[in-house]
C-alpha cells in the first residue's frame, strides 16, 4: 500500500490513493455496508463521541468506505478533507447553509446549474440570504456587486450551460482582498482538468454524478476544503443535515473514479474533432467550446485548464424550432439531462436543466432558447459525428 502520494503522477493516484489497510489486503476498498460500529468498551464509546478516537460510530458521521473516496478526492483537489454528501445539490446546500447566516450575501456565476441558484432565491431568501447573480467573466463586476455582508463568491467555470469561463486567479485575489471565502463548482473540469484550491479557492465542490463517478448510474457530490477552520464546519453541517453518503454509493463512485484520467482523456479528444465539425456546419450559427480558438475566454481556458473537457454548446440558425428537430431527429446522442458518463447526451437547458430560472434571467446570463447542450461520450467520433449529421439534416 502506498503511503506517500504527494510525488506520484494523477493517474497513479487515481489507482492507488484510495487505498485502505484491508485486514485481508483487498485490492479494492470493501463496502462497510453497515449504518452503526460496535465499541470494545464505554469508554471507547464516550471516547469517539468525545473526539479523542479516531474510532468509528454510525455511518452518518463516518464509514470507512466513505472516508476512502473522501481522502482520495482531497488528494486529487489538493485540500485539507473531502465531505462526500448524497449529491452535486447537497454539496452546495451544505456549502450555502455552513459559511451563510442570516442577512449574509453571496455573489456568484449567473449561469450556474439551475437549482444551485433556484434554492438560493427561491428558498434560502426565505430564511433571510441575499444574492446576487451576474457574469463572472468580468471582475470588475463582481467587485461591483461586493457588499459589507457578503461573504462568499461562488464560480461555476466552464458554466453549466453557457461555457462561459471565469478566471480563477482574479476571482481568488479579489475574494482575499474583500475577505470572502472563494467556492468552485469544478464538476465540468473533475480534478484531471483543474484544481482550483491550487489557483487560491478556498472550497471545490463536484456533483461526482458527472465525470467523477462517469458511468451515469450514481447520484454523489463531494466537497473539499483548503483549511481545517472551514473543513469542520462544513462537516458538523453534512452530520446534521444528515446528507451523507451511502457506502454503496462512495464504492461505486471508487470504481468509476480510477479511469476518469483515460475516460476524459478520450471524451475531450471526441469533443474537440465535434466542436470543429459543427463549427464548420453551415446551419450552426454559434459553438461555444473551451478548445477551440473562438471561444470568448480562450486564453483565460487555456491558463487554468489541463485540457478543453468534453462539453460543447452552440445554436442554430433556425433556432428553437431547428434545435426542436435536431434533438428529435438524433439517435446515438441520448436525449438526456447529466453529463460526464461515458455516452454522448443532448439536451436543451432552457426548457430542461434550467427551467425553473425565470425567462428574464436565462436572458441575462446568456441561456438563449436555440442554446443546445452536448455532453460528449466515449463512443468512435465518427458514429457521434454521423449521428449529429443526421440531426441537422
Ligand atoms: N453542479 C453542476 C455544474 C451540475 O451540472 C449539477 C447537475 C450539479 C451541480 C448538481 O448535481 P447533482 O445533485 O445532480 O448531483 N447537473 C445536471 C445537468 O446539467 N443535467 O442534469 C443534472
């Protein structure tokens, strides 16, 4: 077993750092599939509730299944601990509720994953949060929107679906500058493609339904902190919301996540030879993808992303009606919502992914009706490309 993992590549990590010491030396992590752990003795009871043993209790608070794929998640992201919760949305309620009291701000990404931003407004106003959405392209808008109380910025880069890309950099200097606790979504990048704890963010979070877990058969999120301080909070707020994960669910995820470096590696190298297709397609009247020299934030991409990743969008010239047709009219493309498993998806976020955000609002944050999104699969470029060729005929 290895112990030290700080000067091994990615994909080394990816095999080896979820190791545990299995008493029978399991290649892979088993499943604790229990929901309670006996103590030896009352005192080792009172001890582990105490916090002075590193001693299992119940499943909510810990499992070792759990806490493997969360060690190994903090080793990819560089940070302090990995919280592994029930989804991408527990991620970020738990993120919402643990750094935000009432009468609190937060500015973020106006094109983050519809309910991130649905639960912010719609809920968590209730209970006296205040937020503002904007273009996080331009920092000299979010200093704009800083206000005495608030206390977080919150960047989803690539944006879901607009693939809009903020820089990290300037976001984490002006965060530290304000005294604000900088939080990234990085669910459309996975730690293979973009680590910004190491840019200056002080949390990532990942829905792992998407490339982490990459098979499209489980729903988990995970959150990592850079420091202890934030670290606990964040994890007291998990125990108590009870939005943990299921020891099946973090096996799972452990078996997904040890190709995610050849999965995505094949999916980009897919979207790119896609994105250039249809970029070229005479019927295309936009394409928005993080590869491809026309994109708006090339060079800001190209400075705090390891690869361009396997998301696209783009327009057509006919529009709504035309994007009605093509999503009809393809066969190999699942007409699905989710991204990041080993099949190509399409889908249409202003009626779909983000129908709940109000009409004015996907205007705003640039979620047009003619907007198509594409999550690029593993299968052979050609079959995917024949497939959209068929679609847009
Ligand atoms: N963050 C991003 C960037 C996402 O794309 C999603 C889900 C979430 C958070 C929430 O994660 P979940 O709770 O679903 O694990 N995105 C979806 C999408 O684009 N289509 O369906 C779900």
């Amino acid at each position: 077993m290895m112990k030290n993992h700080s000067d091994i590549g990615f994909n080394t990590k990816l095999i080896h750092s979820g190791e545990i010491d299995d008493q029978f030396k399991s290649a892979t992590v088993p499943i604790y599939q229990t929901s309670t752990f006996s103590f030896s003795s009352s005192d080792e009871g009172a001890r582990c509730f105490a916090g002075e043993s590193d001693g299992y209790m119940y499943t909510r608070i810990g499992n070792p299944t759990i806490n493997a794929l969360e060690r190994q998640i903090a080793i990819l992201e560089n940070g302090h601990g990995g919280i592994a919760v029930s989804s991408g949305m527990a991620a970020a309620t738990t993120i919402y509720l643990a750094l935000m009291s009432q009468g609190d701000h937060i500015v973020s990404t106006d094109a983050i994953y519809g309910p991130a931003r649905n639960i912010m407004e719609k809920q968590f106003s209730r209970f006296g949060l205040q937020s503002t959405y904007l273009n996080t392209t331009d920092a000299s808008k979010i200093r704009e929107a800083i206000r005495p109380n608030t206390r977080i910025l919150y960047i989803e880069t690539p944006a879901n679906p607009t693939m809009d890309i903020t820089d990290l950099k300037a976001c984490a200097d002006i965060a530290h500058e304000k005294g604000l606790l900088l939080v990234v979504d990085n669910t459309f990048c996975s730690p293979y493609l973009q680590n910004p704890l190491d840019l200056g963010a002080d949390i990532v979070f990942h829905s792992m339904t998407k490339f982490i877990n990459g098979h499209a058969d489980i729903v988990a999120g995970i959150i990592i902190a850079k420091e202890k301080p934030v670290y606990e909070k964040l994890r007291n707020m998990m125990v108590l919301l009870g939005c943990n994960m299921d020891p099946h669910q973090a096996y799972m995820v452990l078996r997904g996540l040890k190709t995610l470096g050849i999965r995505i590696d094949k999916a980009q190298q897919n979207a790119l030879e896609v994105a250039r297709f249809l970029e070229s397609h005479p019927k295309v009247a936009w394409i928005k993808y993080p590869g491809l020299p026309s994109h708006p934030q090339y060079d800001v991409a190209k400075k705090q992303m390891r690869g361009d990743g396997s998301m696209i969008s783009f327009g057509l010239k006919g529009g709504f009606s035309a994007a009605k047709k093509m999503l009809d009219r393809v066969e190999l493309a699942l007409l699905a919502v989710s991204l990041g498993g080993v099949e190509t998806l399409i889908q249409h976020p202003a009626s779909m992914t983000h129908a709940k955000v109000s009409a004015e609002d996907k205007q705003k944050a640039g979620i047009t009706d003619d907007l198509i999104r594409l999550a690029i699969g593993i299968e052979d470029v050609e079959d995917i490309i024949n497939d959209l060729k068929k679609g847009l005929e």
